[in-house]
C-alpha cells in the first residue's frame, strides 16, 4: 500500500508547489522543444538587429515574424503533448533537493500513513506531522543540468552572440531595428516624414509656416482660428489620412475650428500626431484719434487707434441720432493695428445736417468685436445742383419722414415721367420705377432703407455722372491692395496696383466731365495745365513710388505712399465756388422751413384719414361727432403753414406759389369740419396735399440751391492761406510751419547708401534677381 495524499503543507510550501513544477517540466522540455524555439528567436533577433532584413521588403520580416509565433505555437504545443505534468512526489522531492531540508519532511506533510493508524499510532503520526510542519525551513527553486545536445547547443552560442553583436550595433546607428523585432508593420516609422504647412487667415496678415514631422513624432500647435493646415508626405508610403476630434477625418487639408487631437493614421496605425490648441483672441479696442474733418469731396475724414491681438480687422462706422434706427457704414476691410484713418461718405445718411452720436467698430477675423466711445458730431449733408435729383432727394427725406408709400410712389412716378429732366437717361428711369415697385411690393422698414438708398445713388449719379461711384470703387481698390500687401506675390500687387491706376483714371475723367456739364471748370489753358499735373507729373510720380516700395518689399513704406495718394485723391476739387457766409446762414434757414412743410405734409395725410373716418362714421349715424377736434387740429396746421410762409419772407425767399394754395384748402377744410361736414373736409384736405407736396418740392429745390451756394464756405485748394496747391496736395511746410532741410552728415549718409547699391547692382556675381532687386532700390533716389 502508498501513502495518501491529505495536503497539510504549509502555505510558503503550497506556493512552491506550481513553480517547481514549471521548472520540472521546462527541464524535461529543454533538450529538445525549448532549445530548438530559443534557436529560433535567436535567428531572428540575429537577423533584425544586424540589418539582414534590410536587404529585403518589410513584408519579408513580417512574414518571418509571424513564421516564428506560428512555430512557438507548434513547438509548445509538441511538448505539452510529449512531456506529463511532473507528480507530486516529484515535486516534493525537488523542492527538499533544492532547499536542503531532511529528505521526507515536505512528504510528511503532504502523506498520510499507509494504513489506518489507532491509539498511540496515531497519535505519534500526527505529533510527527505537527512537529514538520513547525520547522522553519526557506524553500529555494534551482536550475537543473538539462542542456541541448553541442551541436545545438553550439549553433545557441553563435546565434546569441550574433544577436548581441547586433544590439549593440542598433544602439548606436539604427535604435529603430528594436522597435522592428516585435512590429507588425512592414514600413518602420523612421521611414515616414511629413511637412505640415500652416497659412495663417487673412487677417493675421502673417506668412505661412512650414514645419517637419518625422514618424513617430507628437508636435504640439497653437493655432489663430481659421490657419489652415496642409499636410503633405515628404518620405513614406502613402495611403494615409487625418483623424481628427469627433470622427473628423480629411486627406490632407484642414481647417481646425476647435482644439484636439489629429492623428496621420495609415491602416489603423498612427504615423505621426499634431496636438492642436486655439489661442485666444481678444476683442479690438478701437478709439477716435481726434474730431473727424470733412474734405473737399464731402467725406469725413476718420482718424482712429485700434489695437488688436493678430491684426487686421474689419472696421465700421455706427450712425445713431434722434430719430431712425442705428445705421452701420463699413469703412475699410483692412484696419491696421496702431493709427490709421479712413473716409467716411455719411452725407447719404437719413439724418445728413442733424446732429448725430458716431461709434466706431472693429470686427478681427475671429468675429470679436470692439466699439469705441461715441462721439457727437453734426453729420454733412450734401449740396444737389440738379433740378432732377433735388426733387429725388426731397421724396427721399419724406418717405424716411414717415410720408406715405402710395404717395412716394406717385411722386417718384412724376419724376420719372419726366425723362429731359435727367437726360433721357434710361438707367434713371428703371431705378426710379424699381424704387416704386419695391413700396409697393415689399413690406417692413427693410423695404425703406433700400428704396432710400437706391433714389440716393440715382440722384448722386445724376447731379456727377457718376463721379462718386468712380471714388467708391477707387476706395475700395485701394483697401484691397492695403489687405493684401503683407501676404500678396508680385504678379498680384502687380495687378492690384494697375486696378487703382484704372480706378483713379475713372474718378478723374468723371469729376472733369461733371465739372464741364455744370461749367464750372477753369479757363482752358489752366484747366490744361491741371490735366497735365495730375495725369503725368504728380499722380504719376506718386504711383511709381508706390510700385518701387511694394517691389522692394517695404510694405510699412508702401501704405504710407498710399495714405499720401489716397488723401490727394479725396481732396481733388474743380473751381469750387466763393465763400459766402451769409448763403450759408440763409440755407440753415432755408433748411430748417423745408422740414418743418415736410413734417406738415405728414401730419396733413394722417388728419386726413381720421376724418375720412369721421366722414364714414356719419354716414352710419355710430359714435360721437368728432368733427370739432379735428376742425381744431386743421386750424392749427393752417397756422404752421402761415408761419412757414412768414418764415420764408425773412430768409428773403419766395414762397411756393403751392404754399398759398395748400394754406387756403385747409382754411376750407377747417370750415367745414367746424359745420360738421367730414366728407367736404375730406376733399379740400386731399386738395391741400396735393399742394403741400409741390411746395415742398419747390422748397427743398431752394433748399438744396442755397445750400451749394454756401458749400463755398470752406477754404478751396489753391486759394491764399489753404496750405494746399490747386490739386489738394499739401503745400511747403503744410502742417508743420517750416521745411526740414536735410543736414550735411543725413546728405552724405545718403550717397553713401546710394553707392553701395549701384556697387552690388553692377556685381555680375550676384543673381539677376538680386540685382533687380538693387536696381528698385536706387529709383528711390531718383
């Protein structure tokens, strides 16, 4: 009979118990199954790390590593079958072996007695047991002397050296052949590099930044809002693309709008990551730089502070007065930060002549916005020669007045019914019918601020031909060639600077023929003589200095050169009229009479449909009789009209023959409401409207007359003391009091600076373009 396993070992004995026999059973398997995958490993490690694989397509190492994994599999799985799990009695006895304890102890513990045991037997048994168990002994696992056969273990030796060999090689020149040993992929990471482009937005005014990204790398950006991002494969396979936040995903082009993560994935494999991150922006603070001044084309002339965190911006100016909603007119696309100026055209304005509260404001590429403080000023008001735009004008104030729609649109329909009052021209007629048509059929304030604009573009064309449409797009070219200059190639400043050329061209051939028409041009000879200035000397010169900065790359140089063109241009004037402080005085007067009728014509509509009302209401007999209220009210309306009229004989001008008509039909109308008889005060006010609206015509005609009389006012380009030449360009010391001669040593720092270019442009060793480029120099010398 054997003894019976009852398993009273010691815990430390029963956490031997499974490594002993490992290592038992990793002994039985190493002369064959083991030795022969260690062989294995070793051939491949050897064949990795010495660049064998090298020689050979990725796929060729893939293959051989999953040749390995597959034969590790057959070879373990052979000696799982081959070799039995060790017994417990050869574990035991291995442990006590290894751990020099009296041989049988652990058994003692593990084995009962081979037959049954009673009384003292069993007793001594157990003591025995008890008396093992409470030794302190330290178990300790050794390796065995189980070894391959030489020649296998020969060819270990060789392959373990070779490996070493290799590793140590890989250290130094190739780190990248460890990764290698264990990589599924077949193309290392090292064996990738990308170029990642990132393009600021526009309004950064910024150039593009280019930055290399090996395989492997993590980079981390900081990024304006809008900068888009090209990312291109320099070395590598391709087949890859960009795996963003949220499921995003592109080919190679993006244009982050939120902060994250984007990974270069190829296959499910990450190439390379951009940590991408958006840096704040701030609001622009933006300030007025002085009380705006009014030029000689009728603009304001806006100097402001602007500060902002990445640059340009978009700024605007806010027109808000008593009556009407805010306005908001832009001003330039292409707001600098530090001192600027743009001009401002606010005559087209509902409130032109009244006082209004100005704010500007700046609007950066990333969408902040910043307002200044508001700043009161009287807006200008534009002065209108031409019978056909003045009568346009006059519809226009009164339909943003409150005149009624269907009256606006009789009006507009005289005017245009019309057409030798504005040359037959057939552009006038179809926007003043498209003005009509639009009150008619559109409803809402919207509708009003369009019709309103267009009847003022229609009479501005009129009264200059176009003139100042010729300026808009002027401006407009030159704020684009100022968004573009930092960022622009040559061939497209080139082109932008030949648009303002075309666009000034325009402008001057407008502003003479307007002057011609209205015959207010100089004699021929001095009008010749102007001509000359302006097409071949002056602006000519100017524009070339603009040319040469841009080519030369002073881009600071460059705008400065188109502030000094831009403000000549806006000053450029044709025989203004006189000074004439009392024209001035009486077309304020003037004025002030024309809107007090205006507003007279509107409160006549209203009382004249709440006593058509009153006209219905008698009809059915309902309600109380409210005939003498409104008898009241049309008397006191008379009376603002006799005051109008007395008004007008101060100013020393003739009242409307219109005027007296209106005033005698509201006398009537009077009369009969104070009879009770609404429908006959229906008719006499409906005759008195029609009045009112001709003298009110004929009013703003005087109006508008005076007032370019006393348009004259201000001091005219050319005259004794302006401090500017005929054409509005600055004069000798304009501004300052004095001319700044240049000093001796500031002389010949200049020809110094003018020696050294000619000496590198003659220098046939240098490029063609850099000596071009020393040629653009030197024509600032010229």
């Amino acid at each position: 009979m054997t003894a019976q396993p009852v398993h009273r070992l010691t815990p430390a004995a029963r956490h031997r118990l499974l490594p002993a026999a490992a290592l038992l059973w990793i002994e039985r398997a190493i002369p064959a199954e083991l030795s022969w995958l260690g062989a294995l490993w070793l051939g491949y490690a050897a064949a990795v790390l010495t660049g064998l694989f090298d020689l050979f397509p990725g796929s060729v190492r893939v293959a051989a590593l999953g040749l390995c994994c597959v034969l590790t599999i057959a070879l373990l799985a052979r000696a799982a079958i081959r070799i039995e799990p060790p017994a417990l009695n050869d574990v035991l006895n291995r442990l006590e072996r290894d751990s020099h304890v009296p041989r049988g102890l652990l058994r003692l513990q593990a084995y009962g007695p081979a037959t049954e045991l009673s009384g003292p037997g069993s007793a001594l048994w157990t003591r025995a047991q008890t008396e093992a168990a409470t030794q302190r002994v330290r178990l300790r696992l050794r390796l065995g002397s189980a070894r391959p056969g030489p020649r296998l273990l020969a060819a270990l030796a060789v392959l373990a050296v070779a490996a070493a060999a290799g590793g140590v090689y890989s250290v130094v020149a190739a780190p990248d052949r460890f990764a290698r040993l264990i990589s599924p992929w077949p193309v290392p990471l090292s064996a990738y590099e990308f170029r990642v482009r990132m393009t600021p937005p526009d309004y950064a005014a910024a150039a593009p930044v280019t930055i290399t990204l090996a395989g492997g790398d993590r980079q981390a950006l900081r990024l304006l809002r809008g900068t888009a991002l090209q990312v291109e494969a320099l070395d590598g396979p391709g087949g890859w693309v960009l795996d963003g936040p949220a499921g995003l995903s592109a080919d190679g082009e993006i244009t982050p709008d939120r902060a994250g993560t984007w990974d270069i994935v190829q296959h499910g494999r990450t190439l390379a990551t951009l940590d991408i991150s958006i840096a704040a922006d701030g609001e622009p603070v933006i300030r007025f730089d002085g009380t705006p001044q009014l030029n000689a084309s009728g603009a304001l002339l806006v100097r402001y502070r602007l500060e902002d965190d990445h640059g340009l911006s978009r700024l605007a100016i806010e027109v808000d007065g008593e009556r009407g909603r805010p306005r908001l007119y832009p001003l330039t696309d292409a707001a600098r930060v530090g001192e600027g100026s743009s001009y401002a055209e606010l005559s087209r304005d509902p409130r032109a002549g009244e006082d209004a509260r100005l704010t500007l404001v700046a609007t950066d590429g990333a969408g902040n916005v910043g307002r200044s403080s508001p700043l009161l000023v009287t807006l200008p008001e534009r002065s209108f020669t031409n019978e056909a735009a003045q009568e346009i004008i006059a519809v226009r104030r009164a339909l943003f007045g409150g005149m009624n729609r269907q009256r606006v649109v009789r009006r507009l329909g005289t005017i245009a019914a019309r057409p030798e009052r504005y040359d037959e021209n057939l552009a006038v007629y179809a926007g003043l019918r498209s003005a009509g048509a639009r009150l008619v059929y559109s409803e809402g304030d919207a509708a009003i601020e369009e019709v309103g604009d267009l009847l003022w573009d229609i009479a501005v064309d009129i009264e200059d031909g176009g003139a100042s449409r010729a300026l808009e797009d002027l401006r407009s070219a030159m704020d684009e060639l100022m968004r573009e200059a930092a960022t622009a190639d040559d061939d497209r400043l080139a082109a932008l600077t030949e648009q303002i050329e075309r666009a000034m061209a325009e402008y001057m051939r407008r502003q003479i023929d307007a002057a011609l028409e209205a015959g207010e041009m100089p004699p021929s000879g001095m009008m010749q003589g102007l001509a000359s200035n302006v097409d071949g000397d002056f602006l000519q010169a100017m524009m070339e200095d603009l040319k040469d900065r841009l080519a030369a790359g002073d881009t600071e140089g460059a705008m400065e050169a188109l502030q000094n063109l831009r403000g000549l241009m806006e000053s450029i004037q044709f025989a203004a009229p006189s000074p004439d402080p009392e024209a001035a005085a009486r077309a304020e007067a003037l004025r002030d009479l024309a809107e007090r009728l205006g507003q007279a014509e509107i409160d006549q509509g209203e009382l004249r449909q709440e006593t058509i009302a009153e006209a219905i209401r008698q009809t059915i007999n309902v309600g109380e009789d409210g005939s003498a209220e409104l008898g009241e009210r049309q008397q006191a309306l008379s009376e603002a009209v006799s005051q109008i009229e007395q008004g007008l004989a101060e100013a020393g001008a003739a009242a409307p023959d219109a005027l007296d008509e209106a005033r005698s039909a509201m006398q009537a109308a009077a009369a009969a409401l104070s009879e009770g008889e609404a429908g006959e005060a229906g008719q006499r006010q409906g005759e008195a409207l029609e009045a009112l609206a001709s003298a009110a015509a004929e009013l703003e005609r005087q109006a508008q007359q005076a007032q370019q009389q006393a348009a004259g006012g201000m001091m005219q380009p050319g005259q004794s003391g302006s401090g500017v030449d005929p054409l509005g360009r600055p004069g000798r010391g304009f501004g300052q009091g004095s001319v700044d001669l240049p000093d001796e040593q500031r002389l010949r720092r200049v020809q110094e600076i003018r020696a050294l270019l000619e000496e590198r442009a003659r220098d046939q060793s240098r490029s063609q373009e850099e000596r071009s480029y020393y040629l653009r120099l030197l024509k600032r010398f010229r």
